[in-house]
C-alpha cells in the first residue's frame, strides 16, 4: 500500500479536499507532513506527494517540490497559476492542478505521475571505479566493503561525487548540503571532509581534492591529478 505525504493541509477547503481522497480510498494512506521533512524521510517513507500551496505559507513551493524530486517522490501541486514561478513543469513526475479541481483529477494525476516514475526510473548508482553510492539504499562500499557514514557526510560525498572535477566553495556546499540545518560556520566543512576522506582514502584512492583558497573537487579515478 503507498503511502501519500500532504504539504499544506490544514485549512478548511483544503481538510475537504483530504477528506474526499481518502473516500476515494485509491491512494494508500495519506500523512500530512511539514515543509522541514528531509529529502531522506520522503524518499524512505513516501511513495507521492500533493502539495496544497495556498497552505504551506511559501510564496511557491517550489523548495518542497525540488525536496521531493530530489527524493523521486512524484508530486502534485495544487496552486493558482501567478504561483508557479520556479515550479519545474516538464517534468515527467510533477503535475500540477489549478482550482478549482475534484479529488478525481488530483487522484488521477497523481497515479499518473507515480505510474511514469516506476517505469522510467533507473538504478540509482553513482560509480567512481570501486567507489559506489547507491542512492535508494542510502549505502556507499569502497571495494566491495561497506563505508559506514553519517547522513551528512553521505550527503556531501553524494554531492560532490555528482559533479566530478567541479569545484565547489565552502559556502555553496553548506548551501546544497547542509541547506536549514545549517548553524556553524565553513569550518563544519572542513571537519566533514577530513572525517570523509579518513573513510574512503587510502593509498590508493585520493577522491577530494583541497582547490587551496577555494573549496573541494571530486576527483573520479583515472582523472588527471
């Protein structure tokens, strides 16, 4: 059975629309959730999500929408048309609805964008020679054996491993990585870059390179030094 995550319910119109989805009873459980949930809870928990943007007190909900696109969680955003600045339409798992709409066509779209996630979604899997980050399963191996890490330091190696050779700041990295969790200053950087490093580097394997006055590069194996 699925299991819907609900952002922005809690007014009135909003509870009825609730209420007629769950009689709908076609869409699993429905929970409703707040903006602060982490990319990893929906992507564990959650197999969709609606968003009722009048109700999530964002001027567009477009942080919550890339949240759960980042999760693979597909979405359904009621919202009127001036608010969908920064909403990624075309993609293939977010749809969105303008109001007035019934809970069929909101049911209906959501079925839809879920239906066209499982078929195109692809193995989650960030390889880097022996390194590997599986992306679902939230787990890295180095050499066949497990790497056992923090969530964020999972986090800034999935991130830096996305974009090899790419040179990231410290303050852009406490931006993508750490985003509201985020109270220290760039020296937390730092700190979670030498701890990851004493995990996965060894003589054979330098995978963070130091751009001095910069930041860190991910630096795949077989790349030029």
């Amino acid at each position: 059975m699925s299991s819907i995550a609900l952002f922005g319910f809690g007014d009135t119109e909003s509870a009825r629309l609730e209420a007629e989805l769950i009689a709908l009873g076609n869409l699993g459980t429905l929970s409703k959730c707040t903006s602060g949930i982490s990319k990893k809870d929906l992507a564990l928990n959650f197999s969709g999500a609606i968003i009722w943007s009048a109700g999530t007190g964002l001027t567009n909900p477009s942080a919550i929408v890339d949240a759960a696109s980042e999760a693979n969680v597909p979405v359904v955003v009621v919202m009127s048309s001036i608010d969908i600045d920064g909403i990624n339409a075309t993609q293939e798992d977010i749809e969105v609805c303008f109001p007035p709409c019934s809970a069929e066509e909101i049911a209906l779209r959501l079925n839809i964008a879920m239906s066209t996630n499982t078929f195109t979604k692809k193995t989650n899997i960030i390889a880097h020679g022996s390194l590997i980050i599986d992306c679902d399963r939230y787990e890295v191996t180095l050499a066949g054996r497990k790497v056992d890490l923090t969530y964020k330091e999972y986090e800034l190696l999935k991130f830096l491993a996305s974009h090899p050779d790419r040179v990231f700041s410290r303050e852009s990295l406490l931006r993508s990585v750490w985003e509201y969790d985020y109270f220290g200053g760039t020296r937390t950087v730092d700190v979670h870059v030498r701890r990851l490093r004493s995990k996965i580097d060894d003589v054979s394997n330098n995978f963070i390179a130091t751009q001095w006055n910069v930041g860190y590069r991910f630096r795949s194996p077989g790349a030029r030094k």
